[in-house]
C-alpha cells in the first residue's frame, strides 16, 4: 500500500506529461499496472477471483 502523500502527489497535474504515472486506484501500486482496469496486477487479481470483474474468470485447462 502506498503513502497517502505519494496517492495525492500523483493524483496533481504534473507539470510536464512525461511525469504523470498510473497507480491503483485501489492501492496506490505504481508497478504491474493495467491501464485496460485500472488497477494494480495484484487487486486485479482479487478482483477476478471474486467475480467483481464481468468477462474475467480463472483459466483452467
């Protein structure tokens, strides 16, 4: 779980674009995001397992 400081820090307009960084907006994770969900490859993962996510659901072969 990130700082708060960190959360609110990148949630302000950054004052070049290249700055802007993707986070969680579960978590505040910055790494293993997914910019299709929005979230963290963790809570994605929660969220599957817990059906939260319509059209995801575990493989199984």
């Amino acid at each position: 779980m990130a700082k708060t400081s960190v959360i609110a820090r990148s949630k302000k307009t950054p004052k070049f674009s290249t700055r802007a960084v993707n986070r969680c907006f579960r978590c505040g994770r910055a790494h293993g995001y997914m910019r299709d969900f929005g979230i963290c490859r963790i809570c994605f993962r929660e969220y599957a397992n817990e059906g939260m996510i319509p059209g995801i659901r575990k493989s199984s072969w």
